[in-house]
C-alpha cells in the first residue's frame, strides 16, 4: 500500500475495486510489452489521436479486429470500458501529455484485455464516488463494475487496463 491507502502492484501500478483482489502478476502493459497470454487469437494497437474522435476510432479498430472473435455482449461490454479509459486519456491527460493516446487491445480463449496508454500524468485509483452535485465522474464506476479486474500504471507515463473474463475460457 502507499501513502493514500492505494494497493499496489509490481512495478508501482495501483489496482482498484475488482483490481485489489486479483493475482498480482496482471499489472500494465503487458500487450504494451509483448507479455501477455500466449493464446491470443486477435490483438490490435494503435495510436489514437488526442481528439473527440479517438474513441469512435478505438470502437472502429476493436470492431474490425475482432469481430469475428467477440460475441454481441462481450463487444459491446469491451466498446463501452474502451471508449470510458479513451475519453479520460483524451479529456485529462495534464500539461505534459503528447499528441496521442495508445491503443492495445487482445483477445484470448480466456479473456479479452484492453490497455489505453499516453504521457499523462496519471492518477491513483482511489474513491471512485464522487458527489451527486457533481457532474460526471462515472466511467470509472462502470470500468470497476463492468470488467473482470482493472488497474492503473504511472511507471511509464499513464496506463489503464482492464480485463473481461469469458465464459467457457480457461482460467
């Protein structure tokens, strides 16, 4: 743990919610890095530009790689938390962030995993709640609710990751 109570996972990486319950060895950046599952039947990167349209064209690049591999519930689940961690990669990246988010994304028997990069700052994942007179603050929520496990990185830049069990894959 750090100094805000925040769990930590190799190499600094904050897990959050699902995120703190999960085996340690899941942090950031393995598709980043080439370290994820071996079994992995679909996979995409790509450089988002920092604009309005950089989740349209993460939805677009998830749709066209995969389609094939994802039934219905499980793209739609994966568009909905994509699009969120491409939207705040977009909207909150601070003074010192490049150009363009970085998009990688996998499918596996197992699971699908999703990882959105940039040169942020970044951020702990802490009280996801935020006061109802406020607005936004949501997507996280969903991310912690919708996905299997999901975590955060300050190690090299910014990376937020999540991952979506599937039914029938090997554990």
């Amino acid at each position: 743990m750090n100094a805000t109570g925040t769990k930590l996972g190799p190499a600094g990486a904050a897990m959050s919610g699902r995120a703190a319950r999960m085996d340690p060895s899941a942090f950031a950046y393995h598709l980043a890095r080439g370290s994820w599952l071996p079994s992995v039947v679909a996979q995409a990167t790509m450089d988002l530009p920092r604009s309005t349209d950089a989740p349209r064209l993460a939805r677009q690049c998830v749709q066209s790689k995969a389609a094939e591999e994802l039934d219905r519930p499980e793209r739609e689940m994966v568009e909905v938390l994509l699009s969120e961690l491409v939207s705040n990669a977009v909207m909150h990246p601070g003074p010192r962030a490049g150009d363009s988010v970085n998009l990688h994304f996998a499918v596996a028997p197992e699971r699908i995993r999703v990882e959105v990069c940039d040169d942020g700052e970044g951020f702990a994942p802490g009280d996801l709640g935020r006061p109802r007179d406020e607005p936004g603050g949501y997507g996280l929520i969903m991310v912690d609710r919708g996905s299997s496990r999901w975590g955060t990185s300050r190690e090299d830049g910014n990376c937020v990751w999540f991952e979506l069990d599937r039914e029938g894959g090997a554990d």
